[in-house]
C-alpha cells in the first residue's frame, strides 16, 4: 500500500484556505497513485483551544464531509485531525475514510495539558485499528506519542500505526526519537505526520518520517517537500516479528501488577 505523508503549512484557524491546500495535495497524491493520504492534526484550524470555531457536530460537519467527498473524488483513503463538538464536550480526532465511508474515528487519548488542551477538550478511552486494503491500520494523536502503553495495546493486530501531530520544532528530537522507539518497540509501520510554518506563536517544521518494523527511516532526513510517499508491507512486519520474536517476551499479566502494588 502506497501512503503518503504530508508536510501542510497550516494556516492559523482558517478553514477555507486549509481546504483548498489540501485539495492540492490530493490532487499530487492522486497523480503519484497514493493510497492513503495522511493529513496533521486539527488539519484546516491548526492546534487552537478555539473550540467554538474548531468544534463540529459529526452528523452536520463541513470538515467531515469534505474529506469524505474527496476520498470518493480522488479514490484514495484519506486520514486527518478535526474537533468534535459531542453535546457540549469537544474531542481532538483522527479520523479514517475512505470511499465515503468513515473506517475508523479516534479520540485522543491523552489531552495536552502542559498546553492546557485539557481544559478545553475531554480525553477518549479506545484505540481503533480498521482494515485497509490488506494492511491493518491504528492511528494516534500528537501527545499520545509520550505513551507507550496505547501503541502496545494496539500492536498486536496492526501493521501501520499514524500519528499525526502538530509537534513544535523546539521539541522535533523528541518526536523522531519517539516515533523510531515506538516502531523498534512494536515491531510495524510508523508515519508520523507534522504539520509545518507557524500557528499560535509557535514554529513547526518539516519533520514528517516514517520508520520500518525494524526501525529504519523510510524519507529522507529534513526534506522540504510537501508531500513524502513511502510503501507499506504488512508481510514485511509478518516477516520481522518471525525473525526476531522478542514481543512474545512481554508479561503483559505482570506488567498490569505493577500499576496496582504502588
């Protein structure tokens, strides 16, 4: 499966024109036969506490039927951050479509509280994994990164596992330190999706990555362009786990005990 990883200049709370940015990158994807088209967090608002612009009711949300129409349009799967406005509660989302159909919705697990994202935005409570085209996809949010655990939970029955991001530049080390730890750990396809410019008075820059089961960078270190593709086995992470079976190693049981004896 062919995915490609975005590197978007979002600009700040601005839906029509992150809309229209976006539709250029469909469009290149398009032509180079992407499969899965991989979007940053919060993609046409940008990281913004801003719940009353950012929020949107599932049933009625421009921002879902937009990417829901252009998976049908560009015949491509499409994966991208919106806010969900759920009876007053707003969730920061990662949603999977393909075909005009949602594959999978994620709530993200972990609110950015250093940033107060928790004061504004209610944490989820499930991972999602959803079969596309063969491979078996997962997907995560940005701070959910620091948390081994969730990517543990998810391993077993996934081969590719998004994460998409709006992850500062003064902290970019620990984002490909992160996502390279968690592929190795796992054992899969990790994408990483960040967006680039600036937004809130922080800078991004363009750190989009993706590393093998083994834990091997598959783009180029620093690349400026908007659109990276890589391919995805999943006989390839079939083929690592056989090679060296260390996850069976994991006590799981064990490890539950340990939260429960402090």
């Amino acid at each position: 499966m062919r995915v490609g990883l975005t590197q978007m200049d979002i600009v700040w709370e601005n839906k029509e024109q992150n809309m229209e940015h976006a539709r250029r990158l469909m469009a290149q994807a398009a032509k180079q036969k992407v499969d899965l088209l991989v979007f940053p967090e919060m993609t046409l608002t940008g990281f913004t506490m801003n719940t009353e612009l950012a929020g949107e009711e599932m049933l009625f949300s421009p921002t879902l039927r937009f990417f829901k129409e252009a998976s049908v349009t560009y015949n491509m799967a499409m994966a991208f951050g919106y806010v969900e406005n759920f009876g007053g509660e707003y969730y920061n989302k990662l949603i999977l479509t393909e075909g005009g159909r949602i594959l999978f919705d994620y709530d993200k697990i972990h609110p950015f509280n250093y940033g107060e994202e928790g004061k504004h935005y209610t944490g989820g409570h499930e991972v999602k994994t959803a079969n596309l085209k063969g491979v078996a996809v997962s997907g995560f949010v940005c701070y959910d990164l620091r948390f081994p655990e969730v990517f543990q939970a998810v391993s077993d029955r996934t081969d590719l596992i998004l994460v998409i991001a709006n992850w500062p530049k003064e902290r970019i080390l620990h984002w490909e330190t992160l996502l390279r730890a968690r592929a190795i750990e796992n054992q899969c396809y990790i994408v990483g999706v960040n967006r680039t410019g600036k937004g809130n008075g922080l800078e991004y820059c363009e750190s989009s990555v993706a590393f093998d089961p083994f834990g091997e960078r598959l783009t180029e270190a620093q690349d400026q362009s908007e659109l990276l593709i890589i391919d995805v086995d999943p006989d390839e992470v079939r083929r690592i786990r056989r090679q060296f079976p260390f996850r069976e190693d994991r006590k799981k049981d064990l490890y539950k005990g340990f939260y429960h004896s402090f």
